[in-house]
C-alpha cells in the first residue's frame, strides 16, 4: 500500500491506515489544503469545479473532497463522471478559481488521487503544490461558519461544451471526416472514455463504432495502462472487424493510443508524431515534447521547417516550455496530445480529432502513415526503489561515467549517443526509477535498457 505526496496533487491505494494509503482522512486533508489556498487573498465567493473517472472508489472521494470544500465555504461545480481534459476546460467555460480531478490516471484500480488545477485550469506550479503540502503538514484551515457555506452546482452539459470546442477549431475537418464513412474501434477502459470517444466520433460524423469496455463502471477488463502488451482484444478487435482505426485511452482520457487496420499497435510515442504531421502543414511553428519521448517528433518537424524543444518531464513542464517558446503543438510519448488553439492540457478527445483529419484529408492509412514516419523503437523499464539507495548519487556516478556523450541533467540523467538514448529519471507517481531507451530497432533499445537498469543494480551494491 502506497501513498505518495506531490507538489501535483496526492496519489495512493484505497484502504489501510492514515498517512500511508489514500484514506478519507487524507482525502479530506489535502482538500482542506487545496481550498485553503485557493481561497487566499479571495473576497468573492470562491468557485472549484471537479470530475472523476469511473474507478470504483471515485464516489466516496468525491463526497469527500466535496463536502470538505464546502466546509471552507467554496462552491463546487459538479460534474461527476468526467475526463481530465474536460474538466480543465470547464474550469474556463465557469471562470471557476480552480478544479479537482479524481484519477490515479494509467493506475490501477486499486489506486485514486486528487490532480489539481489553478485558475486557467491548467496543473500547478511548483512552489503552489508546495504551499499546499506546507498546509497539508501544519493542518492550518479555516472552516466556514454555517451561513457562509459552499453550495453544490451541478453540470450535465461540460462534455458537450468540449466537443464543441474541438468541432470549432478550423482545421477540424468534420466533413471530410464524414464522407469517408470510417469504422472505428473504441477501448474505453470500462470509464468515462467509453462514452466521452463515441460522443466525439458521433459529433464528427462516424456512424460505424465498434465499443470495447465502454461502459463507465470502473471495473478495468486489463491493466488501464494503454501498452501494447495490454490491447490484445482491441487488437484483434480492430483486425477481425475491418477497422479503419483503434482509440485507446487510458482511465482519465489524457492518453491516446492508436491501433492501425492490420491489428498492430501505431505506437503509443508515434500519437503525438502524427498529430503534428497534421498540423503543422496548417499551422507552422514550434512543438515541444519532454526528455523521454521519440527523436520522432524532431526529426518531423526540423523537415517541416519547424522548430523542436525538450522539456523536463511532466505535463507542467512541457506546458511551461511550449508557452516559453510559443509552440503549437506539444505532448508527451505517452500519448498526451497538447493542443494549444484547444487549452494546455493532454487531450484525447483532441487527439482523436487530429488523428481523423490527418486520416481523412490524407487518404492514407494508418499503416501507411506509421511507415512515413521515422524509424524509432523505444524500451520502457524500470527499476524498484529499495529502502536507502542513494538514487541522486547512483545517477552522479552514471553522468560521470558517460561524460564523453551528450548528456542532459534537466530531470534525471539523459545521455545521448549517436544513434541511440537512454533516461534515468525518479518517477513522481511512482517508488521507482525510470528507464527509457530508444533506439534503431526494438531489440536494440531493449539491449540498451537492459544494461542500464543492470549497471544501477551493479552501482547500487
């Protein structure tokens, strides 16, 4: 049992004892924190709007977040079953002071959390999230007297709203989308993506959908984390009834993975790579993506005349650096889609509206566009933390190693070699370290990540 504290929220298994697992008392602690802060220096009414996924314990933390901010005399904006992207636009739409989103994301179903937003509905800063750990430590809250009270306002029609949106941007091409009658397969991870994606596809006028756990009870049929070792039946899915595309997203609907006509996973770092091939022959500029995603993306957009930047990894620091650098495309490898026109935050829903116009406009499929791009294969591993392992020195030693490459110390240790890469970085939701190679060929960055993650075990005796 875990719980893990974090200047992006606070994330845990459900169960066990106070200050070791995501209990109620935790819960209502760090609500507490969040609504005193973002009550600081407020004279009107303060407003907070939440969603959760369909995981099975995101009801009794919604009473309880709710109820606490409600105590500190903060409306609550509800909107229950609901995605991460949503609720970050619906911070906007109800020029509300901030949102909650109740997901342990890729986590298993054991696991629930507390992501927070400020103002923009964007994740917080660095020193906020550490204003609100400082008020989580010295319990230093002032609850509301019984007349000046929160009040509870609920909202049905937020995903509506983000589609909308997402309908609105000029580059959606929802008739062409149309015209070329796709059949599209769905995973939706039995949450809120099984009816959020087939709402969307609907809206762009795809009437042949193929649903996959879809129905938003929180019972996950595999582990929510949309890696291929874990798409089988989408796989086969897709394959066996003539699909045009998979859509794969993961429990909060931030992460979009792709599944081409022949069954074969795209490539969970190749979303962003195809979405910014859509793009950026409408709109030039730069795009952004962190340390531990593909060389893919640069190599595309360097051929596109357009610039690349590599942010630290984190949804905040690529946020940052695309705003720094005025990009307009950015993301993560793991399938987070950040279109700014839209707002700053991984998005699915806007992924998939990319990915369908790229799709339609382009009369390629989706094989035949994976083939276009660059040839990259990367390996994801990890290593557990063991009690007492010195894991800043261990990552010294290895830059000192290596100091004849390139080497990147932004967030963790990434050293680059000529045809390869490796990155050692602690995880911020995780007790681990991890190890991302990529390479020429899959066996290759696989070799790569072996011999790290053997050489820190090796260092670490």
């Amino acid at each position: 049992m875990t719980l893990i504290k974090s200047i992006s929220g606070i994330r845990g298994t459900i169960g066990g004892s106070a200050g070791d697992n995501l209990t109620p008392l935790d819960a209502v602690k760090f609500a507490a924190a969040y609504g005193t802060w973002i009550k600081k220096g407020k004279k009107e009414k303060v407003k907070v709007v939440i969603g959760r996924d369909a995981r099975p314990s995101g009801g009794m933390i919604q009473q309880l977040v709710q109820n606490t901010l409600i105590g500190l005399g903060i409306d609550i904006v509800d909107l229950d079953l609901s995605t991460t992207p949503t609720v970050e636009m619906a911070v906007v739409f109800e020029k509300a002071d901030g949102g909650i989103i109740l997901t342990a994301s890729h986590n298993p179903v054991q696991w629930n959390a507390l992501k927070l937003l400020n103002g923009k509905g964007e994740f917080l800063s660095g020193d906020d999230g550490k204003e609100i750990l400082r008020l989580v430590e010295s319990e230093d809250y002032d609850f509301a007297e019984v007349q000046d009270l929160g009040k509870l306002i609920e909202n049905t029609d937020s995903m509506e709203k983000h589609v909308d949106a997402i309908l609105a941007l000029p580059y959606i091409e929802t008739e062409k989308i149309k015209a070329a009658n796709f059949k599209v397969a769905v995973d939706g991870v039995n949450s809120t993506g099984g009816v959020f994606i087939p709402y969307l596809l609907k809206r762009l006028g795809v009437e042949q959908v193929e649903e996959l756990y879809c129905e938003p009870h929180g019972r996950f049929p595999h582990n929510p984390e949309p890696l291929e070792k874990h798409l089988g039946d989408i796989m086969s899915l897709v394959k066996d009834k003539g699909c045009d595309v998979g859509i794969v997203v993961d429990p909060d609907v931030d992460r979009l993975a792709l599944i081409s006509e022949d069954g074969k996973m795209f490539g969970e770092e190749y979303t962003l790579v195809a979405c910014a091939d859509y793009l950026l022959d409408k709109k030039k500029g730069a795009v952004v993506s962190n340390l531990s995603s593909s060389r893919a993306l640069r190599d595309l957009a360097e051929a596109k005349g357009c610039e690349y930047f590599a942010s630290a990894v984190g949804e905040v620091n690529v946020v940052e650096k695309m705003k720094a650098q005025n990009a307009v495309l950015g993301g993560e490898g793991n399938g987070g889609v950040i279109l700014p026109d839209l707002h700053y935050g991984r998005d699915s829903l806007v992924g998939t509206a990319l990915i369908l116009s790229l799709m339609a406009t382009s009369g390629k499929k989706m094989s035949e566009l994976r083939a276009s791009y660059p040839e990259y294969y990367m390996a994801k591993n990890k290593i557990e933390l063991e009690p007492g392992m010195d894991v800043d020195g261990l990552l010294e030693t290895l830059k000192e190693r290596y100091s004849a490459e390139e080497i990147s110390t932004i967030d963790g240790v990434k050293i680059d070699f000529e045809k390869e890469w490796v990155h050692l970085r602690k995880s911020n939701t995780e007790p681990i370290i991890r190890v991302y190679t990529e390479a020429a060929t899959a066996e290759k960055a696989q070799e790569l990540g072996d011999k790290f993650v053997n050489e820190m075990m090796e260092m670490a005796k």
